[in-house]
C-alpha cells in the first residue's frame, strides 16, 4: 500500500516538477498573477490525498496552492529550484521559480499532458532561463526525455485521463 502511494507521489513529482531541472520558460507566458501561497496545510492536504487513493480506479484532484506547496516543501531539495510556483491554466501547466544550479536565474516553463495510447506525454510549448528563450528544437527534446521518465516512473498505476482546469489538476486512473 505505501508503495503505491509512492509511485502515485514519484508520478506526480516528475509531472510537476522534474521539467523545471531541464529547462525554463518564456517571458510571455499567461498566468503571471500574484504568487501562490506556500502552506504546510496545503502540503499536508496532498499528502492525505495520497495515501487515500483507494485500491482500483481512482480520481486525484490537485489544486495550485497544493501543487505549490508540495514542491516547496516536499520536493524542494530534489530539485534545483527555489520559490516554486504552479500554476494550472486551462489545458495548461505552468511552471516558474528561481534555478539555484547550475546557474542561478528565474525560469519559467509552460506545457501540456495529456494520455496518448495508454501512455502520458509532456510536451513543453514554451520555456526560458532569464531573458533566454529556449528554441523550439530543444523543447522537442526536453518533451521527449520528460515523457519517458514519467512513463518509466508509474510502476503499477495506469493515468487513463488528465484534465488540466483554471486552478486545477484532475488525475484519473487505476491500479494494475
């Protein structure tokens, strides 16, 4: 059972956040409003949605604040990314905060998942370091590697439907 609420955590990790370690986002990304507050009872409010997971079919919904604080709080020394913010967009994520390593710059990511054959797919749209776009080519590859490590990390769990609303992640799937 704690493994599986494991995998379930590692999925959502590496969908949230491990884009930010590989790249950064575009200055013209929608979505810029005041930051989101990072709360330990936020946090604590998507730990227990974890662990409640029930055995078979499930549904997760995930709001930004606990997206956000998950990442400050829980994940914060796995990634090199200091003020973390999450934003969920309609049929989009994005991702902002400060890189600490290698070098130090806010970044900002913006991207979609959707399921595609059984399998998730991350593609990141737009994404910048600083000032500097990142080009279109590198996004590709970046999409690609993101993909596989979230396909790689799901263990037992198949995600049968990701909907991504304005201030909301809903996560639908089951158990193997």
């Amino acid at each position: 059972m704690a493994y599986r609420h494991r995998r379930i955590l590692s999925l959502t990790a590496i969908i949230l956040l491990l884009a930010c370690t590989a790249c950064a986002p575009a200055s013209d990304i929608p979505g810029e409003d005041a930051p989101i507050p990072v709360s330990a009872d936020a946090a604590a409010r998507l730990d227990a949605k974890l662990a409640g997971l029930p055995a078979g079919g499930f549904q997760l919904q995930i709001d930004q604040q606990e997206a956000t604080s998950y990442a400050a709080l829980r994940l914060g020394n796995q990634f090199p990314l200091a003020s973390p913010q999450v934003r969920f967009l309609p049929g989009e994520i994005v991702l902002e905060g400060d890189l600490t390593a290698p070098i130090r710059a806010r970044m900002r990511l913006a991207g979609t998942l959707q399921i595609v054959a059984g399998q998730i797919e991350i593609s990141v749209q737009q994404a910048s370091i600083g000032r500097v776009a990142i080009p279109r080519f590198l996004l590709a590859s970046i999409s690609d590697s993101l993909t596989e490590m979230a396909n790689d990390s799901r263990g037992s769990i198949d995600i049968q439907k990701i909907e991504i609303r304005s201030g909301q992640i809903q996560i639908s799937g089951r158990t193997r």
